[in-house]
C-alpha cells in the first residue's frame, strides 16, 4: 500500500519521473516511455472498469497513435460502489456498472 501511495502522490505532483530506477540505464534513457508506460497502468487500473482502455486501445498507445486518457483516477485501489443493473433480462449488483452489460464486457479485475 505504501508503494501505492507513494505512486497516486507522484502521479498527482506530476513527477513520475522520481520513480524511475536511477540506476537502470535502459530507464534512464527512455525516461518517457517509462512514464507513458505508468500512464497506461494507471489507465487499465480505474476502478471504474467502464472507464478502463480496451486492449485495441492499448496497443494503440503503444504504436504512438492514441493518447493515454487525461483524467485518470489515481485511487484505483478504492472499490466503485455497486450499482444495480439489468443483464440480459436479471437484475443484480455489478461494481461500477454504468450500462447493460453484454457478454463480451468484462467486469472487474480477474
């Protein structure tokens, strides 16, 4: 947790760049694909799954042609509260569910 902590207040100081290993040299010489790659993490964890990249997103990030998200939330370790929805006709309780789910959406961390 305290490396969690650590990493929200360097994320919202916006100095990524501290965490970097220092005595890496590989790091060190590609200092911002180290913090676009912590951005992309950061990105995939949201606690609010709906807001979650898919992974044609992501390898879209990684090519250089999409921009990671702005406005990550940086308390992903803090559960959505749940939401009652309908899915495919059955009510129930899902984390963070903002629409009907279908089949081909996952939900939550596996």
């Amino acid at each position: 947790m305290h490396l969690l902590d650590l990493f929200k207040r360097k994320a919202e100081e916006e100095r990524f760049l501290d965490i970097v290993d220092k005595y890496n040299d590989d790091m060190q010489t590609h200092k911002a694909e180290v913090v676009e790659m912590m951005r992309v993490v950061v990105w995939c964890l949201q606690s609010d799954f709906s807001r979650r990249p898919s992974m044609s997103a992501v390898v879209k990030v990684l090519e250089g042609s999409v921009d990671v998200q702005s406005n990550l939330d940086y308390n992903f370790t803090t559960p959505v509260a749940p939401k009652a929805i309908t899915v495919h006709g059955h009510q129930g309780n899902h984390i963070g569910a903002a629409t009907t789910l279908f089949p081909s959406v996952l939900s939550g961390p596996r």
